[in-house]
C-alpha cells in the first residue's frame, strides 16, 4: 500500500537520485542536494512499502501562483496513478493556501491536460522567467510546455499591490 506524505530529512538523497536519473534522459531539470534541502517543505513523497517511489513539490511564485515541480515516479511504480494522485495533493495545498493558479512547465502534456491544466503561452509568465528561468541552462531556448489550473480561489486585485498601494 502506498502513502503521500511530507518529504523528511531521510528522503533527499533518494528525491534526488529519482530526480536526476529522469534529468538524465532530458525530462526534467536536474536538483541539487542543497537545492531539494533548501526546499524540503515544499516536497511530497510517495512511499510504497517503506521506499519512495514518487516525488513533486510545491513552490509559491508570488501572491497569485504556485509552480508544481520536479514530478517523477520511479519506473518501476509507474502506470498507478501516483503522478495524478501527487499533483492533486498538491493542487489541493495551493487552493487551501488560496493561491488562485497552479502552473506546470513541462514535457508532459498530454498528462497534465488530464490532470485539468491547459497551455498558455509562455510569455505572458514575466515573474516566473525573471525570477526562474533566466537563470536556467535551458534559457531562452527552453522547450517545456506552460500549463495552468485555476483552482476555486477568485483571483482578485493582486496582494501584492495591495501592500504597494498601502501607506503608513
């Protein structure tokens, strides 16, 4: 039987040998020890008798977005469900946090069309390429697929603007 759960301490060499063996075959940006310790928090894992088997995480962009990122499923434990049942867990966080849209970059259309996200142009992601992208090696060549879900959160006027707007 297989559990979703918090990433712990103990999880990272393995988050990162899962991560990067799928980075190897140029399916997803490699992770770092630092970079997957740094952003524990933000990592779910699937465990399947005491081994994880499954990894993705959830980091905010700003007040109206949060990305899904570095999502594989080992080859083995591939065919069940467990990318799905990741990325609803994770949706599930961003909707609760009240983030009003969940991105994905990713070779995997077809998969996240299924999962209910639909592509938008990457252009129109100013403060993901800014703050992310430029600083990727794939940069400004990347060949992902942007791809969003709304969840239930009404986007309003942007908190950020709110606190620019606000003086003391």
């Amino acid at each position: 039987m297989a559990i979703i759960r918090a990433a712990r301490m103990s999880d990272v060499v393995e988050i990162v040998k899962l991560i990067n063996s799928f980075a190897k075959e140029g399916l997803l940006l490699p992770r770092s020890l630092q970079s997957v310790y740094e952003n524990l928090l933000a990592f779910r894992v699937i465990e399947e008798e005491g081994k994880v088997v499954g990894t993705a995480g959830l980091h905010i962009l700003e007040d109206d977005m949060a990305e899904i990122r570095s999502l594989v499923i080992s080859d083995d434990a591939q065919g069940k469900g467990y990318g799905r049942w990741l990325v609803e867990t994770l949706f599930d966080e961003a909707e609760a946090l009240e983030v009003p849209q969940v991105l994905a970059l990713t070779y995997q259309e077809a998969f996240f069309a299924r999962c209910g996200f639909h592509v938008v142009e990457k252009m129109t992601l100013q403060r993901k390429i800014w703050k992310d992208c430029a600083y990727c090696t794939k940069f400004p060549a990347c060949d992902e697929v942007a791809m969003i879900k709304n969840t239930r959160v009404v986007a309003t006027k942007s908190q950020f603007a709110e606190r620019h707007l606000v003086t003391d």
